[in-house]
C-alpha cells in the first residue's frame, strides 16, 4: 500500500478543486503539502465542456447585479466573491498567461475560444505555486481519526492519503461522464451533513407531444423525437419572452433567445426557468410555458397589422383563386421565420387570420418532462449552506473540513455564473484551509 501525508487534500481536479489548489498553495507556501487527487485523466473534464467547448469562464457583472443570478441564497456567495471577484479571477488567468474577451451580455470568454485554455492555465497556475495534482486516482472513503485531527483518504487502487485539511471540491451529479458521480454527497452525508434535495438545472425541458412516448419527468434526450419534435428541432428563436406556469399561476418571465432542440427547449431563457419548472415537476405540479413570439408589440395593435397584411394578400391577384388555407400560410410566412411555420401550424390547428395574433402572444405548451443528470448544465440542491461558514467555507460541523462548488447548495442561471461561483468558493476554500494550519504552527 502506498501512504503519503499531506498538509492539504483536495478532492476534485474542476474548477473549484484547482483554484483551491492555486489559493492554498500561494498562502501556505512552501515546504508545505498542497495535493489534488482527481479521479480522471486529466483534470477540468466538465471544464473543456462549458460553453460548446469556447468556455464562459464567468461574468463581468458587478456583485450588485451578478448576485441576482445565483440560487438560492446569493449572501452566501458574497464572501467568496469579494475575494476573488470576475474582475480578479480574469486578472489570475491574464497574471498566467490567458487573456480574455468579453461578449454580449458580459459573458467571458477566453481569448481564443479554447476551453482548453482555461484547463491549462488553471492547472500550470496551482502547479507554479507548489500543488501537485494527481489524476487517476479514484476515492472511495474517507475516516477521520478519534481526535478528529487527521482525514485518512483511501482510493480504489490501494493506495492512501493523510492531511490535516480537507477540502471537498467533488462536483455534483451533471455530465458524469466528465467524473461528476455524486460521491462528494455520500461523504458529506456520512460525516454529518444534510443534503438539500438535488435535481438538474439548467437543462432541456420537454413539451407535451415533443418525444415518443413522453411521460412526467426525466425524458432521456436519446429518446427519438416525434413528428412536432422534428418540425420544432432547429429552431432558434431571438428577443421573445417565455413565461413559466405552474399550476395556472405565472411565476417567471424571462426574455432573449430561445432554441428549440433534440432535448427539447433550451437557450439562454429556456435554461433561466428550467430550474424551477424542474423542481415544480419534481413536486407533482402542473406546468407550462407560454411563449410569446412578438413581445416588442401588443396584441391590439398586432391584431390591426395582421388584418391589414390578410387584406392585401385577398386582394393581390395572384392569390384571388388560392384557397383559404394557402393564403393562411402566405401570412404565416411574412410573420414567421419559414422553418416555425409547418411546427406552429401543427400545434395550433383551429388558428385562423383572426384569431393569429393571440396565438403569436400565447402559444402555449405543457411542460411534461426534462432532460436529467446525463446532460444538464448544473445540479442545484447539494450540502446545506446552514452547515457551512460562508466566510472561510469550512464545515460548522467537522473542523478541517470545506467544501467549495457544486457540491454545496449553490447554482447559478447560465452566463459564466456557476464557473465563477466554483472558483471563488474553491479559492476561498483553499485559503482558509491554509490560513487555519498557518495559526496553529
């Protein structure tokens, strides 16, 4: 059996994990022991993933406005990211070489687009301070000593770890192809924690009709699509507005791009209420979505334009002998992009020129299903915050221990929220771990 001590552990080569690495190495300093055990690879998987592999890294928003992007309770997050804002965290990655760029709605991205930018600039970063990071090294359990002094880790191939600081950076349960299994949870809950409820975020939702043989929630998105699925799939819908309902009460809007996919509805906004459509799935709820297709006019007034564009088309001559239903749709097209028109058609079958703009303004959906862990962005629900010191993220329960990232109960709406949350709760985590060790020399 191979045994090796260390002053710090850290579960979890992502985003939290390396900047726990990079904040514990620089304040302890050498000759002190900072370890990654990642059970990958390579570390940052899910990283090289994030933003169709072009990496939103995080959002140039002030605290004032970022803070409204974080569930469910953002004062949490406040410590952390005072002490490692987005502003500093481009400064770190600029400091080791990445530069950055920042796109529409203040979304980063790295210079070149490149995910793996990101990854390796994180991990020469927490090397150059004295980290080592080991991968391929699996854990399976952790035994605290009877003093509580000393975290034994032991992994699956035999081998074990000693430190007195532990810092939990293990992820959630999104994209467990990357290494994001859950295990974190489990020995969070076997030392004492509670584990808030967990469910995917920031995910696909699923119409009514949208997949074959569709039932009340988790959907896997391989399931086939059906013939509205099909006529819907591709779509990319800009500046329309999406309300969430749940049981017949409208308890988010939201307004920007919309895609319609393979999983069902995504974009910037389908993402936004999915969090709260998923959990009101959960629960038993009824759900909808109500899109509205021209959110920059009201219906009165869209109304008149459809009737005078319905009044031109009657009259123009080349259409004076085409049936009903071919003059309907020449409407359809100077309304609609032409790739809606055939979906939009189908799901509103009894919709005449007169009736139009209501349906444009409330085309309705029932929410039936979801895309789960297999391909969301981010797991909400995790360790209970109550449990957890937000100004050093150590554990009010078992001292020598932080967490830091998905694994607590903390997610974000997309837009380089949740990279940032990991970073700054994982630089904080590993500062105090060292800060603490620092004091008892």
């Amino acid at each position: 059996m191979n045994d090796s001590t260390a002053d710090i552990i850290i579960i979890g080569g992502g985003a939290a994990g390396l900047m726990a690495a990079a904040g514990a190495s620089k304040e302890i300093g050498q000759p002190h022991k900072v370890v990654v055990l990642e059970k990958m690879p390579r570390p940052g998987r899910k990283i090289m993933i994030t933003g169709k592999g072009r990496c939103n890294f995080t959002n140039a928003k002030a605290w004032n406005e970022f803070s409204t992007h974080i569930h469910p309770k953002p004062n949490f997050l406040k410590p952390s990211f005072y002490n490692l804002s987005s502003q500093n965290m481009m400064d770190f990655l600029t400091e080791n070489g990445m530069q950055s760029v920042i796109e529409r709605g203040d979304r980063v991205f790295p210079a070149s687009h490149m995910a793996s930018d990101v990854v390796d600039t994180l991990v020469r970063a927490a090397v150059k301070t004295g980290a080592e990071i080991i991968c391929g090294k699996e854990v399976e359990r952790i035994i605290r000593d009877e003093n509580g002094n000393i975290f034994t880790i032991g992994c699956t191939d035999g081998s074990s770890y000693s430190c007195r600081r532990l810092i939990l950076c293990t992820g959630g349960l999104s994209y467990p192809k990357t290494g994001s299994t859950g295990d974190g949870y489990i020995w969070a809950r076997e030392m004492g924690h509670k584990i808030r409820p967990l469910f995917p975020s920031l995910t696909a939702i699923v119409p009514r009709g949208y997949k074959e043989n569709d039932s009340k929630g988790h959907i896997e998105r391989s399931r086939p699509l059906t013939e509205t699925g099909r006529l819907l799939c591709g779509n990319q819908l800009k500046n329309v507005s999406l309300s969430l309902i749940i049981d017949g009460n409208a308890v988010q809007d939201e307004f920007g791009d919309l895609d319609f996919t393979d999983g069902g509805i995504e974009g910037p906004i389908g993402f936004k209420v999915s969090r709260k459509c998923v959990n009101a799935l959960i629960n038993g709820s009824k759900v909808a979505a109500l899109i509205d297709l021209k959110p920059a006019v009201e219906e009165n007034e869209l109304s008149e334009r459809i009737c005078r564009l319905w009044d031109e088309i009657s009259k123009d001559k080349r259409n004076v002998h085409k049936l009903y239903k071919d003059r309907y749709r020449i409407l359809l097209s100077r309304i609609l992009p032409m790739s809606l028109i055939s979906a939009f058609s189908s799901m509103n079958p009894r919709t005449d020129h007169k009736s139009l703009a209501h349906e444009l303004k409330n085309w309705k959906m029932e929410i039936v299903g979801y895309v789960g862990y297999e391909r969301c962005v981010v797991t909400a629900g995790g360790v209970s915050l109550e449990e957890i010191t937000a100004k050093t993220l150590e554990s009010k329960l078992v001292p020598g221990l932080y967490l830091a990232g998905e694994i607590l109960d903390l997610d974000a709406d997309t837009g380089g929220y949740n990279l940032q949350s990991a970073f700054s709760t994982g630089y904080l985590a590993g500062i105090s771990a060292a800060t603490s060790l620092k004091t008892v020399r």
